[in-house]
C-alpha cells in the first residue's frame, strides 16, 4: 500500500532510523490533550509495541474525563520516566504547549535523546532543540499522519491502532465534516473500517456514554451562558472561566468544552474565545472559528501558538492581566474579521 505524504523523505528516513534504534520510547503529549492527540498516543503505542518497542505514554496532566471512553487512558502516566531511548511528541510542535515537559529538570533529558515530533499542524516549530518534524499538514488528524507513516514505513495496524486512528480522524473533523477532511481523509477511514472491523457506531456509542454530564455541570453550563460577552460588533463571543471553576469542575469536564458550540453557533458571531486564567498568573484560551471567518489559527500565531483555521488555542504563561489579553485578541480579531 503506497499512500503519499508531504513530509520530506529526509524526515521520514530519520525518524525510521531513531525509532528502529531505539528499544524504549515516550510517547509526549501536550498538556491539556485532546481527542487526536490522547487516540493518536494510543494508536503509536500499539504499532510500536508490535514492532518489539516498550512504549510509555507520558503527559503531565490527567486525561480529562470526557475522553476516558478511549480504551487504554489509564496507561498514561504523569512523569516521565528516568530511563529511554527516544521520544515522539504527538499532535504538536510548540514548546508554548508543554511548559511542564519542558522544565529545567527534564530539558537536559530529553535533549540528551532523539526526539521526534508527528503532527498536522502549520504553526512553526519552537521546540527548545532539534527534532525531527513529521508534520503533515495535509491531514485533517495527526493520527491519519501516522497512518499515512505506517504505510510508507510498512509499520503494522491491529484491531486496537485501527479504531484509535479512526478515533482520532473523527475527533479532529468533528465527524468528517470540517473544511480540512478531505477525500484521503474519508478513504482512510473507510480502509480502516473495511479491513480491521473498526465499527464506527461502537465507537461513537462509548463517547456518548462517557459524554454525559452530571447535573451540576448542566448547571454550571448555564450559568457560562449567561456570561458570554461579545465585541467587534457582536462577531466575537467570549467567555472567562475562573480558576474556581477550573478547581471545581475540570475533573467531571471542561468548562470550555461546554458552552464553546453554543457561542459559535449564535447569531451573528464567527468567533468564540474562551479563557482560562490561573493564580500563577498563565492564561490559555480556546479558539473556535466559522466557516466564513477561518481566522482561529491566526489569532492563536499571534500570541505565538498555533491550530487549525477553525480551531485553535494559545497560552501565555505570565500574562500581565486577563484583561490586557482579552483587549488583545479583540484588536487582533477585529482586524482579521474586517479583512475578510
């Protein structure tokens, strides 16, 4: 099977030889993982198990609950481990995202070692030291980068890597419906579906399960809603979850996660924000764009992050005030959405 990739073959070739050199590899998630990435981490841990790896999923954060209905969340730990060979980061290439990978204790470890980085991103690479890019922005998914991978590197698929990187697809094209699915995008999980008896409906089954929400969240949803603020004459929506909220309901779901849909799909609005801000002074935002307004990716570049056009986050870790940041991103918005 001969399936083609925009990575360049010199990429391909080095990362074939670290990952057949190396006997234990860390599979590195972002902080604040998503569906892709948390399936994505899952699907590489499969194949390189079946290629003779110890793999170890790391990311310093808890899976949020919402994603535990993905079989194999627990096997993800939150250190990473003192002794390896290599490690791929998934879903990302930004340095801005991993503050917690990338501390003064764990840097020299990690640069002592080859690392690899697979995503489908466009936003530059800032990682503190060389590595090697597999980034493949073509794909609607990282994990159909990494399917696009195993087919050139002959890499081996199961039951259990197949129905994570159709997972992963199904995650970041909301279903196949975003502006990035494309044709290779559908095939691939056709393929999947047709040849390792991924079934869609069982996989979708087990997130609707998982995505039920407690009482006290449905509640709390209300509430968000009745704080949404809005700016460039009603065009941008924004919402600011305190770090009460985030101590108090992250655990049982992300409080983003819920009232993000229902800004962007209001009258009138093409862009949602919302933010976060913590005791520490770090501020991470959400970014969700329409389909006439595909400008999320910009908004996250300018505060030196990145995402899709229609999805996209960044965080800064010593903001001077919320405040002077949510002016930021309504002159930035302003600016992109009169542009358009």
């Amino acid at each position: 099977m001969t399936i083609d990739t925009n990575i360049p073959d010199a990429n391909i070739e080095s990362l074939g030889q670290d990952i057949d050199k190396a006997n234990k590899i860390v599979i590195i998630q972002a902080e604040n993982p998503d569906g892709d990435s948390l399936a994505t981490s899952l699907a590489m841990e499969q194949i390189l198990g079946d290629l003779g790896k110890e793999v170890v999923m790391y990311c310093p954060v808890a899976v949020a609950k919402h994603l535990r209905h993905l079989v194999g969340w627990d096997r993800v730990v939150n250190e990473l481990p003192k002794n390896f060979d290599m490690s791929i980061i998934l879903d990302t290439t930004s340095q801005s995202l991993m503050p917690r990978v990338f501390t003064d204790q764990q840097l020299p470890i990690l640069r002592s070692r080859p690392m690899a980085a697979i995503d489908h991103h466009k936003a530059e690479d800032d990682l503190p030291f060389a590595a090697t890019l597999a980034v493949d922005t073509e794909c609607v998914s990282t994990g159909e980068v990494v399917y696009r991978l195993a087919a050139r590197y002959n890499w081996p698929i199961n039951e259990q890597s197949a129905q994570m990187i159709v997972s992963s697809i199904m995650y970041d094209s909301l279903g196949l419906t975003t502006p990035l699915t494309t044709a290779k995008s559908i095939h691939t999980v056709a393929n999947l579906v047709e040849n390792y008896g991924v079934k869609l409906y069982e996989l979708d089954a087990r997130r609707r399960a998982m995505s039920k929400k407690p009482q006290e969240i449905v509640s709390l949803k209300g509430r968000l809603l009745q704080r949404i603020e809005y700016a460039s004459d009603g065009q941008l929506a924004t919402i600011d979850i305190t770090w009460s909220e985030i101590e108090a309901y992250s655990d049982k779901y992300n409080p983003s996660v819920l009232v993000l849909d229902d800004m962007r799909m209001t009258e009138g609005v093409k862009v949602a924000v919302a933010y976060k801000s913590y005791p520490s002074g770090r501020v991470t935002a959400k970014i969700r764009s329409n389909l006439e307004a595909p400008i999320a990716s910009q908004i996250a570049e300018h505060f030196g992050s990145g995402g899709h056009d229609h999805a996209a986050g960044f965080k800064i870790n010593k903001a001077e005030s919320l405040e002077s940041v949510k002016a930021e991103v309504v002159s930035i918005s302003t600016k992109l959405l009169n542009n358009l």
